[in-house]
C-alpha cells in the first residue's frame, strides 16, 4: 500500500490535534518548499531520513525499441533519493 498524502495529512491531523484544513495547508505549503528547492536545482537533506539530489544527466545516445532507430536523448534533470543512515538500520533490522 502506498502513502498517500491523505494519510499523511490524517495522521498528523490525530497525532497534533489540528483542523483538517490546517494540516492540509501546512503539507501543501511544505510540498511546495520542496518543489521550488528542486526546481532551483538545489539539494533537499533531512536528518535522520535522507537527501534528495538534483543531478544532471548529460545528452546521450539511445533507440527507439519499436523501430530500432537511433535517437540522442537530451540532457535532463533527474531527481534521486538517498535515506540516511539511520533509516537503513530501520529499514534492515
């Protein structure tokens, strides 16, 4: 099952006591802190959780599988994750 944000906001909506609308303002307003950090190309690193990355992926050949033909693919941005190290142990025990 996957998390979604309507759980999140429910959970913290039990756990915090804050009106449903409130809770959804504050992830909106946080989720959107991480966007606009992203898309200025910046790092995101929370303690004790992880780092999302900006990376660059430079233009590369490729192929098109249904017809075989050669292709350059642009450079683009990608966006990897890595937990911290505290979750590893978490997620390994």
């Amino acid at each position: 099952m996957a998390l979604t944000k309507t759980i999140i906001a429910e959970r913290i909506q039990e756990k915090l006591n804050l009106s449903r609308t409130t809770t959804y303002e504050i992830m909106e307003e946080f989720l959107e802190i991480m966007k606009e950090t992203i898309e200025n190309g910046d790092d995101i690193m929370i303690s004790g959780f992880g780092k999302f990355c900006v990376n660059e992926k430079k233009a590369r050949k490729g192929r098109n599988p249904a017809t075989n033909e050669e292709m350059t693919l642009p450079a683009r941005k990608v966006v990897t994750f890595k937990c911290s190290g505290k979750l590893r142990d978490l997620i390994n025990s």
